[in-house]
C-alpha cells in the first residue's frame, strides 16, 4: 500500500503527526493523543461538523489517535485501520482501557446491571472491544460500557475458524456508505469486520484491501471454479464467495447485505462498471 495514500497520512499544510517528520511538508508536527471510543460507534468524516462526508467508523473500543481538538471535534486518525479524519470528541474518552475482549455476536446489549431485566446502557456490535471487570453469572462487566452476556465475548486472541460464517451472520443488514457494524456498512465494511472476527485485520477500503490480500492470499483469478471463502474484487467493490456459485456483499443495488447467484451479481457490475479484477483465496 503506497505510503503516499492521502486516506492514512494524518498531515496537512498546516499540522501533521510527529511520524511524519521528514516525509512530509507542515507548519508543525505534534505527537498524537490516543483516546478511546466509549459510544457504540461514530464516524469518521472528511470535515468537522454533522455534514462532513463520513468514510470509515469507529467501534466501541477502538482508539482514535487525535492531533488537534476543534469546536468539539477531534482531528487525528484510527488505530485500527489507519483512517484520518474527524471524530466527535463527545464520542471520545481522554481515559484509555487496554481492550482484552471483544463482542462475538452480531450484536449484544451492555446492561446497567448483570440482569437481562436491567436498563440497556448501550446496543454493542460485533468486533466492539473492552476491558474486562467483574464476572456474576452470565455476564462480564465490560467497563465503561456495562455488563455483557458472556456469551456473546470472546477474548480478542480467540477467533472464528469460518469468516464466510462471519460474514453470512450480516445477511440483510442495511447499506451504509462508510459504515462496519451490523446496523449499517458498506461492502468493505463487510469484508473488514468478517476478516477481523477471523483474526485477519486488513485495511479498510476495497483497494486497499484487494492490494493487501494479493500479498498474503492465492490469486485465483485464473481459476473457473470458485470456492467458499473466495474475495472478489472490482473496482471499487468487493464481495465474498459463500460457496461456488453464490456470492455474499454489501450493495447499493439492493441496499443491504444480500447473497445472489454470482453470474448476476457479476453482469451486473460489470455492466456499470468493469469486470471482475481479481479474486484472491486463502492459503
């Protein structure tokens, strides 16, 4: 991925991350402020503001790296996938809990109490992080956020064997441009959130993400048959085989996540866009 890539280098003119120093032109350079994510998501846009175009999200758990606070905005960019942009500081924590687990589930609510009875503080989606308190029952304390059902945890060094599994679990869920959790994302979203279940964290958009896995994946562009597990890729989307002839994605088509014969979903695109790119298959 080109070090050049104007959507992970947190630099302007006028400021960029100390890192940066000597690999690109700014008034000053300042080291970053990590800060936690404490809501259960909230995007990161272009521009300060509630209209600044959104293109990526941040979970609960994540850290955001901030270089500048504006009018109750935060300039910096994610730890987890590198993407810069601008968060509402109201989403933010200056207090950072080191995450030992994560949310399995599609989605689980963090109750105020160990008692599915008590008042929901917060409905968590998958890949969400925390760290772990007191134990009663069958739920965890994920502190900050509430009590969760164990159930639904995993520490972040268990994964799933089955990422296609993973990404089937969103089936339906709605299209989000910019979006990664089950109540809303887009088609690297999908792809992205799956692969990290499964312990593979890749970049977030599908350019990046197609440039990543022809580095660690079998390209199997050349193949007829398609498999379970196959990523494929066209300019500017992405998708994922679920088994030789049906496919699994996030698009603006059908405006949520849907499976479909791949011959239709292919003339599809292609006819709007261009043919397929390239598939890449894990080793």
């Amino acid at each position: 991925m080109s070090v050049l890539d104007s959507r992970l280098i947190p630099a302007r003119p006028d400021l960029a991350a100390s890192h940066l120093k000597g690999q690109v032109e700014a008034e000053r350079f300042v080291d970053p402020v990590d800060m936690q994510a404490v809501v259960p998501s909230s995007f990161i846009r272009r521009e300060p503001g509630l209209k600044g175009a959104v293109d990526d999200q941040l979970l609960a758990g994540d850290i955001f790296a901030v270089l500048e606070e504006r009018n109750g905005w935060a300039w910096g960019f994610s730890r987890a996938d590198g993407y810069v942009g601008w968060v509402e500081l109201s989403s933010l924590s200056a207090s950072v809990n080191p995450s030992d687990h994560r949310i399995s589930a599609l989605r689980s609510y963090a109750f105020s109490e160990p008692d599915l009875k008590s008042r929901p503080n917060m409905l968590l989606t998958m890949n969400s992080k925390f760290k772990a308190g007191r134990s009663k029952d069958q739920y965890i304390e994920a502190e900050g956020l509430g009590w969760v059902f164990k159930g639904h945890a995993q520490l972040l060094g268990e994964v799933s064997n089955d990422f296609v599994a993973v990404a089937e679990a969103f089936l339906g869920a709605p299209y989000l441009w910019g979006g990664k959790e089950s109540l809303g994302l887009d088609c690297s979203g999908l792809v992205q959130m799956a692969l990290e279940a499964a312990g593979l964290s890749v970049p977030r958009d599908a350019d990046q993400q197609e440039a990543f896995l022809q580095t660690v994946w079998e390209d199997v562009l050349s193949d007829p048959d398609r498999k379970r597990g196959d990523v494929v890729f066209w300019p500017g989307h992405v998708g994922i085989m679920t088994d030789s002839e049906h496919f699994l994605h996030a698009n603006a088509h059908t405006m949520d996540v849907t499976l479909e014969p791949f011959k239709e979903a292919e003339q599809r695109i292609c006819e709007k866009e261009n043919p397929v790119r390239s598939i890449y298959r894990p080793l």
